[in-house]
C-alpha cells in the first residue's frame, strides 16, 4: 500500500500528470518537456526529480542530454494506471498530444533529410567508425542459417545485411522507411545477385506483415537513430516464429556528441543491461554478446525467443476480453 500511495502523492499535481502522459509515448528530453509544456527548465526538473524519486520515471544521461521514461516493472506499470485515468478528451492531453506530434516530425524530417542526402555514400561514412568486414564476419560466425530459413532485416538501409546473410537463406527480405535507401538496396540487390531477397518501404515500428513467420531478424545500425528503439525490438520479437533468433548490431555507449548534432543519431550508443532489459520484456532470451573494438566499439547481441511476446500476451488478453 506504501508504493501506490508514493505514486499517487508523486502524481497529484497537474504538470506531473502531464509529463507522465507525454512519457507514456517514449522517453523525452528535459528540453523537449520544457517545450510542449510551456514551463521553465528548473520548475519541470524539480517535477522531474520528484517523479523520479518516486519510482515512477527512469532518469539517464547520454552526453550533455538528459532522457527520462517511465520505468519498467510494477512502478512503471502504477504510471501507466494513473495516465489510463485521464480523460481522453481532456484538453490538455489533447494539447500536449499535438505538441508531442510536432517534436516527433520535427525529428523524422531530419532523419529523413539526412538519409535522403546520405544514401549514395552510406556505406562509405559507415565505414569511418568500424571495421565493416570484422562486423559481417561477426554476424555470420554468430547467426548461421540454412536455405530452409527466412530472414528479415529491419531498417536494411543499403542492403547491407542481405549481402551478408542473403546468401544463406531460401528468401530474405529487407524493409526500410526511406525511398532513396532503397533505391541504393534495389540496384545493390541486383548487382549482388540475390534474387532471393525482396525490398519494401515500411514502418520498422509497425510492421505490415504476418507476425511469428520469420527464423531470423536483424536490426543493423538501427536503433539508435530512434525515438523508441524498444519499439523496434517488440516488433522484431513478434516477427519471429518460435525459437527464432534476433540479432541487434549497433554501437556501444560513446559521447561523441558530433553522430547526435549531424548524423541523425538520437542515442549515443547502447550498454548490454539496456537491450538485455528490452529483450527479455519480449519474451527473448540473450545467448550471446560480443564487443567489437573500433573508433566507437561496435556490440552485437543474439537473442532467441523462448516465449510469447508482449504484443501477444496484450493480444490474448484483448482477445479473451472481448468474448467474455
């Protein structure tokens, strides 16, 4: 009783409702709240700090940003029951929600700018930070697969990881959001000669596809250009069918500040306990990790799933509800 009446006290003020509506959606920067709420800095950290106190958001710094979410477990699942009793139709939910909208865009054109203007020399600028080679090698020594398997490579970007893992498969697809990423993937594809693998735009973040049908998912340099990399990796678990793997390359924690102010980069890296904590709420289970030494340090995990996924568990629930 201790814990529900600290988040109940933590939240009875209107601004910190507010912040734990907007956190709901995924994690946000100090002055992106200061924002949407229209607030001075040091009144949202002081409402911030008392969140945080209570349990309730997850406070983490990555170079000179200051992120926070709600927490995971049951303190983070008291903030989501005190968010549902929010009126949908309130105004300020309604105000905040546009707000939210607005940085989000603001975001994706960036992104989409910078791929957009990249594509042609993706590779190469790639490159500057690790050893590509000693990163396929890697990927294949860790993830080996058969003709019989097929594989989903999320974010494919230039179609990298189909020419690295394509050839194993009987098919391979590679999804990406950007239309000039793919035109580089299209013509690479052809060039490679791997008529087993097929590209199409999509929304990493909602899938278009048939979930639990794939042996293998990869998610390549991806998660840290974005807002919810969590998301990316609950839909890369349901993707999978049973005893399927994911495989996740990214970069280690750094601070070079320079990837997050020209290059897109939202997170400055990612630490094992982090995507460990991600994976496992996913019903995947880590088997391997490896650190691949470099200008950045590239890290590769290996996950298999062992179990139902969250979108499952919500799924059944769902599902059993509406026939009770």
């Amino acid at each position: 009783m201790d814990g529900v009446l600290e988040a109940l006290r933590a939240a009875a003020d209107p601004t910190r409702l507010r912040i734990l509506g907007l956190l709901e959606f995924g994690e946000l920067t100090v002055s992106e709240l200061v924002s949407i709420l229209s607030q001075s800095q040091p009144r949202v950290s002081r409402h911030l700090k008392i969140l945080v106190d209570a349990g309730l958001l997850d406070r983490f710094r990555e170079g000179s940003w200051v992120f926070h979410r709600l927490s995971l477990g049951e303190k983070g699942a008291r903030a989501r029951a005190l968010v549902a009793l929010i009126p949908p139709d309130d105004p300020l939910r309604g105000h905040d929600a546009e707000r939210l909208k607005d940085i989000q865009n603001q975001r994706a054109r960036a992104a989409e700018d910078y791929f957009a203007k990249y594509a042609p020399e993706w590779d190469r600028l790639r490159q500057l930070d690790v050893d590509e080679e000693a990163v396929a090698a890697a990927v294949r020594d860790m993830l080996p697969l058969t003709k019989q398997q097929k594989l989903l490579d999320l974010g494919t970007g230039t179609g990298r990881m189909l020419q690295v893992l394509g050839p194993d498969v009987g098919e391979a697809l590679g999804l990406d959001s950007s239309h000039e990423m793919l035109s580089v993937a299209r013509s690479n594809v052809t060039q490679w000669g791997l008529d087993n693998c097929q590209l199409r735009q999509a929304d990493i973040l909602a899938l278009p596809l048939v979930y639990g049908t794939f042996d293998a998912v990869v998610l390549h340099q991806v998660l840290h250009f974005l807002d919810r990399p969590w998301t990316a990796i609950g839909e890369a678990a349901h993707a999978l069918a049973p005893g399927g793997r994911l495989l996740i390359v990214d970069l280690g924690p750094h601070d070079v500040e320079e990837l997050r102010e020209n290059h897109a980069h939202r997170r400055l890296g990612f630490a094992d306990e982090e995507i460990q904590d991600w994976l496992e709420a996913q019903g995947l289970k880590v088997e391997t990790i490896k650190h691949l030494p470099g200008t950045l340090g590239v890290s590769i995990w290996l996950a298999r799933r062992i179990g139902v996924t969250a979108f499952e568990n919500e799924h059944h629930r769902m599902t059993l509800g509406a026939s009770q």
